[in-house]
C-alpha cells in the first residue's frame, strides 16, 4: 500500500461513488464509515467479489431495513465482473440486469442515476485537469480551499504539485556564532588590533560584532494511521521542500516510531515518498502516540537540547494507547521544547472539539492546534508559527 498515493488506481473514487449512491438511497454513511470500508478491503483484499460484498455491508449496513437495500445497490452498481474483482477500472456509467423488486426499485434506481452523472461530471473535471494544469481562476481558488480528502485523483496530484510550492518562512533566531556588524554590540578587538598595525597604530573605526541569526531547529511527527493517509502524504511532500534550509529531523508514527531522516536527505520529493512507503511498516496499524513518544525519549532524546526545538505534530488525535503514557511522554516532549504545535485536519469541521482520550491529552499539552486541511491553511502555516514564537524570539 502507497502512503495516499491515488496517483492509479480506481479504488477510492468507487468506494466513493458506492457510498454516495447508499446515502442517496437513505442509508446512512459518514467520512467515518468510509475510512473503515477501506480498511477493511485493505484486510480481506478485493480479488473475491464474496468477500468485498461482506465486509462492505458489515460497514455500511447497521439496521435491517438497509440490508436488501445494499444488496440490490451493490449487485446492480458492481454488476461487471471486472470490477467486482478489481475495484479499480472505471466506475460503470450504466448498471444492467435484473431490476430490484418493486419494493425498493424507486431508491436503488434513484439513487444509481444520481451517481451516474456525478461520475461523468467527475471524468470530465479529471480530464480538464490534465489537459489544462494552470486551469482558470475560480478552479485555482476552490482548489485552494477544497479539503485533502474530498479531492479526486486529478486534483490530489495537481494539489500535490501546488504543495511543494508554498513557502514556510519560520523565525530565526540568534545563535552563538558571531560576524562583523557596523551596529554590532560586541567590539571585535583583535580586529581592532590587526587595522592598528595595518595602518600604522591609528584606528579609523571601531569594529563590532553581532551574533548571527540562525534557522530554528524543527521535529517534526507525522501520524500515518489510516484516518491520515492523504494528510501524510502531502504534509511529507509539503515540510521536503519547505524546510530544506532548516535543520530538521522527521518521523512517521502508528504503533511505533520510524525515523524519516534517511528519505528527507534525497532531493527529489517523489523518490522521498518512495522510500518513506518502503520504509514505515504499520501504515494504516492504528495510533499509539505515547509508546512512539517513549522511544523517542529512548533512542532519540539528543534532538531536544536546549529547548530550541519546535515540535511540529501532525496527528488528528485519534490515539488509541493508554492514555496515561501519552501524557507522561507528552509532559517530557513540552519540557524539553520551545513550542509544541499540534497540526490537526479534523479543524476541518467547524464545530470540532477534541473529546477523544487522545485528543484530549494532546489539546492539554500543546501550545497551539492550527488547520492544515487544504492549500490555504498551509499557506498560512507560517504567519501561524510566527505569531507563536515572537515571544521568544
């Protein structure tokens, strides 16, 4: 499995189109449901169509009135063997064969020609997209603000692309190394003794010294549970170009810690997102923040001296280990940091609160929780972190 790579394939925009097609015949199916649906054909794969057809209804279906329902929608929507088998060719235009019973045929067949043409809309917005990549200006813009995951393949590559592009100018501070500065504080004397001798024991002006501004060090955590998928792959695309003059060190978390410093060294982003595919190992294996934690106070403590760290942690809180160890290691994580900020894409939702056990512990501890579900957080990612580090500059 890719980390959010929709690049090929067809798999998530049938599941997407299934799932519409059930809302719109009144079953009820939510971002939730939808996530745990791909899950769950990750687990019992898509090569038996049995199999599909089980663990989609075992998702989708929780009352007995929508159990027919399903199985008409499915039968009808997934009738080519092909796509049955495979998930991934072109979703049908049209679904052929045998018609519903009577019963149910008005929400089966309603629903089937809603997500008819929502498909053909979706094609030819994909085929727009790769003919015309600058697109016009009201797509950039909706673009912009459209959320990571409500993107179609097209438009997740273009997005991807965009990403790269934007700038994180973080704060610098001042370091210990000094240089020569004509409003310097510091008088250079052995400056100041070597234009003496060079001009004959006379001394035109006085030398100074100032420290040298330096480039905030940066740890940054990304969560690749399932429910981050395209988070993850986009803010690892996004942090590879933005933070090359800073000194960084990057991790990937699910059940346990993965050290990304090898595959942030490579240049090129997309070979970057090849070996952080090749290297985590529990993608999509659920989120266990306080254990990874522990091991970076284990293995990797070195990295947080002096408190001039900022921890950037980009997770939506949906942790599930014991909470008292996540607020033990998150108590270590913000002693030994200038800042920690939590970079969460459920902000998405405007009436987001963090009551998850996760969640909570994580909105206790962290100075700050900022947006960066679409193009336009990240593009204000860094007025953010500015407006949080100037009272420590």
């Amino acid at each position: 499995m890719q980390l959010g790579d929709v690049r090929s394939g067809k798999m998530a925009d049938n599941l997407t189109g299934f799932a519409r097609a059930l809302r719109r015949a009144g079953v009820p199916v939510d971002s939730a449901r939808m996530a745990l649906a791909t899950t769950s054909l990750l687990e019992v794969g898509i090569v038996r169509k049995d199999d599909v057809r089980h663990a989609l209804e075992a998702v989708f279906v929780s009352r007995a009135q929508d159990r027919e329902v399903f199985g008409q929608l499915f039968d009808a929507y997934f009738r080519n063997p092909e796509i049955a088998q495979k998930l991934l060719s072109q979703m049908l235009p049209k679904a052929e064969g045998a018609m519903p019973p009577p019963k149910r045929r008005a929400r089966v067949q309603e629903a089937l020609t809603a997500v008819n043409k929502a498909a053909d809309t979706e094609k030819k917005k994909d085929i727009e997209l790769d003919l015309d990549a600058a697109m016009t200006a009201s797509d950039s813009e909706r673009l912009r603000h459209a959320d990571f995951q409500s993107l179609s393949a097209s438009e997740f590559q273009l997005v991807e692309r965009l990403a790269k592009q934007v700038p994180l100018d973080l704060p610098t501070i001042l370091g210990r190394r000094v240089g020569s500065h004509p409003r310097g504080q510091r008088l250079d004397w052995s400056r100041a003794l070597r234009d003496t001798q060079r001009l004959g024991g006379e001394l035109l002006f006085l030398p100074r010294l100032r420290r040298k501004p330096q480039p905030l060090p940066l740890l940054v955590l990304v969560d690749v549970s399932g429910s981050m998928e395209r988070y993850a792959r986009l803010m690892l695309a996004f942090l590879h170009q933005a933070t090359r003059s800073s000194p960084r060190a990057v991790f990937a978390f699910g059940t346990h810690l993965t050290d990304l410093r090898p595959a942030f060294k490579l240049r090129d982003s997309d070979e970057m997102l090849e070996l952080v595919n090749a290297t985590v190992d529990d993608f999509a294996g659920g989120t266990r923040l306080g254990d990874a934690l522990g091991e970076l106070q284990r293995d990797h403590k070195r990295l947080l001296v002096g408190r001039r760290t900022v921890v950037m942690l980009i997770s939506d809180g949906l942790d599930t280990g014991v909470p008292e160890t996540l607020n033990k290691n998150l108590q270590w994580l913000k002693l030994h940091s200038r800042r920690l900020i939590w970079l969460n894409p459920l902000l998405r939702f405007d009436a987001y609160a963090p009551l998850a056990r996760g969640a909570v512990e994580l909105h206790r501890h962290a100075d700050a929780m900022l947006a960066i579900h679409n193009l336009s957080r990240l593009e204000d990612l860094a007025q953010g972190i500015s407006q949080l580090l100037k009272n420590r500059m």
